[in-house]
C-alpha cells in the first residue's frame, strides 16, 4: 500500500497550519495558546551591547577582560547593537563550516561509534567546563566559550596524528593551534583576543594575554582526559581499575565526579590566589590522569597503528593536490596555480587539513586508489565527492 504524502496526513495538515505563527493584528505567536509575558505593559527599554558593557564592571573581576575597549579585528566592522565583540566571535565559530566539520574529525577513535566523542563534542564539553570555571571567578564568558568552541577548528582529519603529517610541508610544521587562529578561522575576523586565547591554548604555546584564555588552557586538559578515559573504558580498552591512586584518590573514578573536582579545583585555588590555576595536589592527580591516558590509549600499539596509517594517506593527499592543485575548488575558482609551487603546498596542507576524516578517506581510495587494508581499522569510509 503506498504511503499517504505527508501533507495530506492529520499530523501534517497541523503542522501546515503553524506556517505564519498564530493571532491576528500586529503580533503573532509561536503557540494557539501563548501565555508568556514580560511583565510590562510594552515599551520596556531594550538591553542592549552598550548597557551590556557597562555592567561588566559590577559584575566582572577586575583582570577579566571587558567587551569594552576590546575587539580589535584585522577589518573594521561597526559594533553590534545586541552583541559585545565577543558573544559576536561566538556566534561566528559557531556557525562556521570550520567548526562544523569538526563532526566528522577525530578525537581519539578514527570514525567513532556513535556515543564516543569527536573532535566537535570535545569542543563542547571543552566549552562547558571553561564557562563553569569562567563564571564562578567572574570573567568573561563570552570570551571564554568563543576561545573554547573555536580551539581546535585548526585540527586535520586523524587526531593528533594529522599535526605529524602536515608538518613536513610547511616551514614552521603545522601546530593545529595557530592553524586554526590564523588560517582555518581567518575569514571570520574575530577579535585579536579570540584569536589570542585559540593560537596559544596549548600547554607548549606561550601564555595567552587573558585569564579566560588560560582557563580554556585548563579546560581542555582536564576534559579530553576524562572524556577520553571514559570512550576507552566504554570500547573495552581500559578499566577503571587501572587509574593511578592519586586520580581515584583527588577525583573518583567516573567523568561526573572527576569533573566536579578538576572544576572546583581550579576554582578554588583561582579565587584564592587571584591567578588562574590548580592546587599543586590535583595538578599531580591530573598529570598522573594524563599519563595513565597516553599510556593505556592514546600509545598503545593500536593507536600507534592507526597513527602511521593516518600520516601515510595524509601525505600522500598533500603530495597528490600539490602535483594538481587545480584539482582543489577553492584555487581552481580563484584562477589556478602551478603544480608544485610554495603556494601549491600551502593550498594543498589548507585543504587537506579542512576535510573530515571520512572525506579525505573517501578520496584517497577514490581518486589515489589508496588499498583499503591500508586504511585505519574501523573505518567506515565512503568514496566519492
């Protein structure tokens, strides 16, 4: 029996019916029954960015960065009237193609099962605990969720392991922290301390200039490694028996409870010292976390495996779209380029680092004939544009 069209089924014919909202006159509503009210009798004043801005300083610590005074950008742009700079920059990584296709990268599982993270629920969870360390010590949230969402978008497909394998085409190597400030997010003109607190939120980048900067710095450590440790415990890789002493000692054994402490941890101790930090007790407990980590998942002979198998397509991709960098759309649209040139390998590191794990996959079997034995384990890859 044929399927009745949607439109033509009761459930349909409601749906239909909301198209231009509800009421009559000069106000509709989302609901037949809407209710919600502010309060007023209308005319009530709006909040806007500048009386926004002007709170700051009730609010905020006196080292949090104000909205005020701040968004310097490459390009001028005339402020906002609702949004401060940085609730701006938030809202442009979040929106971007950067930040979403960081769906399909890897976090540590080369195409994860479906409740393992990737490189984009890492950000997320990354974001969540820098704003909960942000407010707590009153700083600047927005800054500190836009630092934290947009702090990976510089992340190639594979992991970690993607850094190894674009490194040996440009001058500098390939560091997916200023990659991501200064080349995956560029187009965005975000503010010069969005941009500061992305370059450097790795622990072998210098400081960043802001306090909300530096918490991401915290907060990024101390989310892949209980994020991590629980998707490995969760694949059979480990077992919570193996945690280090001090780990189950400071922190428990599950991501809710070792979270609670790392969180209240940095809290504490910043708000007591008035310097953005951890107890020297939990900073231990949290090294010895991170070790047990690269010892047990992030080294161990399988991970090593799908590392080097990850470097071999990745190099071969580059070398491939540098021999043919018209072959990229974006510098084919632009009027091309000679194969092999210096501009060539920088296009082709660009595009190579931008796809998702499953699209450069997907390429090098389809256009370079990669052997698929010789692909990642547990790969699902498909082929094709």
């Amino acid at each position: 029996m044929e399927p009745t069209p949607v439109a033509q089924t009761e459930r349909g014919r409601r749906w239909a019916a909301t198209m231009a909202g509800h009421g009559d006159g000069s106000l509709r509503t989302a609901h037949v029954d809407s209710s919600a009210a502010l309060g007023t009798d209308g005319g009530a004043e709006p909040l806007g960015r500048r009386q926004r801005e002007e709170a700051e300083d009730l609010v905020l610590a006196p080292g949090a960065t104000r909205a005020s005074g701040a968004g310097s950008r490459a390009g001028a742009e005339e402020p906002d009237p609702w949004r401060t700079c940085f609730e701006r920059d938030r809202d442009r990584i979040l929106h971007s193609s950067a930040f979403r296709r960081l769906a399909g990268k890897t976090q540590v599982f080369v195409f994860p099962a479906d409740h393992q993270r990737t490189r984009l629920s890492h950000a997320l969870e990354v974001a969540q605990v820098a704003t909960a360390i942000a407010r707590a010590c009153r700083l600047n949230v927005a800054l500190t969720e836009a630092i934290a969402l947009g702090h990976d978008c510089g992340h190639g497909p594979g992991g970690h392991m993607s850094e190894d394998a674009l490194g040996i085409f440009l001058p500098g190597g390939f560091d997916h922290a200023v990659w991501g400030a200064d080349v995956s997010l560029c187009d965005l003109n975000l503010c010069q301390e969005t941009l500061d607190g992305i370059r450097n939120h790795s622990w072998s980048r210098p400081a960043p200039s802001t306090p909300e900067g530096e918490v991401v710095s915290w907060a990024d450590r101390i989310a892949y490694l209980c994020h991590d440790w629980e998707d490995a415990v969760s694949a059979g890789i480990v077992t919570p028996s193996l945690l280090p002493g001090a780990v189950l000692e400071h922190c428990g054994a599950t991501r809710s409870v070792q979270l609670r402490a790392f969180i209240e941890g940095t809290v504490g101790a910043t708000l007591r010292t008035g310097r953005v930090g951890m107890d020297t007790d939990l900073a231990e407990a949290l090294a010895a976390f991170r070790r047990c980590n690269y010892e047990h998942i992030y080294l161990r002979p399988a991970s090593v495996t799908q590392g080097t198998s990850v470097v071999a397509v990745l190099r071969a991709l580059v070398a491939h779209f540098t021999d043919q960098p018209n072959l990229i759309p974006g510098v084919r649209s632009a009027g091309g380029l000679a194969g092999g040139s210096e501009r060539a390998v920088f296009e082709a590191v660009a595009y190579v680092a931008g796809m998702t794990d499953r699209f450069a996959l997907g390429i090098a079997v389809s256009d370079l004939g990669w052997d698929r034995e010789r692909l990642p384990r547990g790969v699902d890859y498909l082929t094709g544009r």
